[in-house]
C-alpha cells in the first residue's frame, strides 16, 4: 500500500498515486475521505484504504466512491452496517486496533468485543486487520516489539473465532526498515520511503533512498548594503558590510518555515549561504557573501552533488522532522515532475 496522504507527502496526490500505480503499488491508503474521492474523481482504480476516524455521515460517500473504511469501535461498526444494509450492499471494511499510538483504534485489550460483533453484522466485509507502530523509526525498539506482541494477540483473538481476514497490516516505513518480516504480515504501507527520505536521522544512508523533491527558488534581487544595515522584519540581523544580500521568492506562504529566520543555509553556486534576517511571508534574506548573482538558483532542500542540501540537515537545525517541512508546502509552490 503507497501511503499518499497529505498531497502525498507534499509531492501532489494524484500524480504520486499516478506513479505508484503504475510501478505496482496494489493498494493506495490516505487519511480522508476527501482525499479518496479525489483519487476516484481521477480515475485511480486501485483499492483505496481511508484510515482517518470516520463521520457517520461520510459513510455513504464512502460506498459511493468504493473506498474502505476504517472502522475502530463496535459503535461505528454497527453505524456502517446500518447505511449499507439500507443501500442492499456491503461496506468494505479495515479493523484498526489500538497497540499503543494512542488515536484511532478499537483498544487492544478490548479486540475481543469488536471482533465477535463484527462477525454478526451481515453487511460488513472484512478486508483486513491492522494497527500502527508509535516509534518504530527509533533505535531504541522495545516499545515497537510491546505493540508487536500485542497485535498478535489481536491476531489470535480473531483465529480464535475462525474469522477469515485477507490482509493484515502494521509495518510502515520504519518497521519494514528496522523490524523484518515479524511485522511485515501480508501487506505494508510505506510512507515517506517511497519519497526518498529515512524515517529518522539514524537510518539515513543505511539503505539507497534519493529524495524525489528539491525545493529550488531563484535570486530576485541583490544588493550590497552599508555595515549596520538592518534586515528584515524585527530588525533581528544587521548587515556587517561589503556582502551581497539576496533576495529569493519564498516565505512561510509557500510553508518555508518561519523558523528558518536566522539559523538556516541557502545552497548558492555550491556554497553555503546563511538565511539572514526574519522569513516572511513571502520572502527569505540570505548573505551570499563576497559575490552574488541575480537569477543564481538557490536550493532550499534536496538536490544531488556539490548543490545539495540535504532534508534532514535543515531539519536538525530547525528542530523539525522531513515530513513536517514537505507536507507543509502550500499549493502556491508549484510541482515540477522529472
């Protein structure tokens, strides 16, 4: 399963389920209906897997659009039996079950009441069983092997009552790297390792990943202020004089984010050019040194050889993770595809 939720990690929903499609994903999960119905609407025919917390009143859009719905209590168990025993049909549907994330999920200790109820509603179709792991990007994998075992013990719960269940699931992108086969069961759902990007710092360049996204802008306009010049809103950088000040095209209204004011580097020409001043809304400062170009690229994240700044650099300066900065750019960046 390509996990392609939140605009596909920020790559563009529907052409990165495009691409999944077509090198074999068999399955695509999001996290909203509304993201489901806009794979539908684009002619993706792939099963589609919503594993956000259901609406009651979605679940008739769910059966219209043939999206399975993740269900995660006997209340809403029953609520979907109800509109599809309504429309004469059957509801496609995924048990999730709480091992230790905290947020959707039939808890696990509780697995027994779900499962015997599941198997007297007659309009439910069991497409599979599954759970998500809280840590298993960390090093330290104790917590991720508790959920483990306690997933199997959902697992045998549901042998116990002769359930058949088609797929069973957990393993995301650190489970499949750190945990094996013990918890690959019969399908996987990778999410930011499809883009390129390890899960933690540590798995960085322990398996052959290239980031799909660079995040590129151009210098506007340059200039050389006087010593003492202020920069940027607040005032908080002063120039020391005789640099070259470049003004690039990208703000927190692009989701470059605001904290960036100050302490993160700007690729230039294959150097490394501190951002100075605030981030606005609209535009970054950078001190481009002893020379400076209008129309130089400047490489913000990603890129390959002497230009690249990689993801996970800019994310331990600013105290963020990979998935935070490339979910977070805005529709206003536009989408080159190579």
């Amino acid at each position: 399963m390509a996990v392609v939720k939140a605009e596909a990690y920020g790559h563009g929903l529907v052409r990165g389920s495009q691409e999944f499609a077509a090198l074999g994903a068999d399955w695509l999960g999001v996290s909203f209906l509304e993201e489901g119905v806009n794979l539908r609407e684009a002619g993706l025919d792939l099963p589609i897997l919503v594993m956000g917390g259901l609406v009651d009143e979605q679940i008739g859009r769910y059966l219209d659009y043939r999206l399975d719905i993740t269900v995660s209590s006997v209340w809403k168990a029953k609520q979907v039996e109800e509109v599809a025993a309504s429309r004469r049909t059957r509801a496609a549907i995924h048990l999730k079950f709480d091992t230790g994330m905290g947020r959707v999920g039939q808890q696990w200790t509780s697995a027994e009441a779900l499962l015997k109820e599941v198997t007297k509603l007659r309009h439910l179709e069991l497409r599979g069983i599954y759970t998500h792991f809280a840590s298993a990007e960390n090093q330290d994998l104790t917590f991720a092997r508790t959920q483990l075992d306690r997933f199997q013990q959902v697992l045998e719960s549901a042998a116990r009552l002769g359930m058949e269940v088609p797929l069973i699931h957990a393993a995301n992108s650190g489970a499949m790297m750190q945990l094996g086969e013990a918890a690959r069961f019969t399908l996987v759902r990778p999410g930011l390792m499809l883009y390129g990007n390890a899960p933690s710092r540590h798995l960085e360049g322990k398996f052959n990943l290239h980031p799909a996204m660079t995040l590129r802008s151009s210098v506007v306009y340059i200039k050389k202020p006087p010593a003492e010049t202020a920069v940027g809103y607040g005032s908080t950088w002063h120039s020391p004089g005789d640099r070259w000040i470049a003004t690039i095209p990208i703000g927190y209204g692009d989701g470059y984010p605001r904290s960036a004011g100050n302490r993160a580097w700007v690729k230039l020409r294959g150097r490394k050019c501190p951002v100075v001043g605030m981030v606005s809304m609209d535009q970054i400062t950078v001190d481009a040194g002893p020379e400076g170009y209008l129309g130089d690229e400047a490489i913000l994240f990603g890129g390959r050889g002497e230009n690249a700044l990689p993801l996970w650099d800019l994310c331990e300066t600013l105290d963020a993770i990979p998935y935070e900065l490339i979910c977070g750019l805005t529709a206003r960046v536009p989408r080159i595809y190579l």
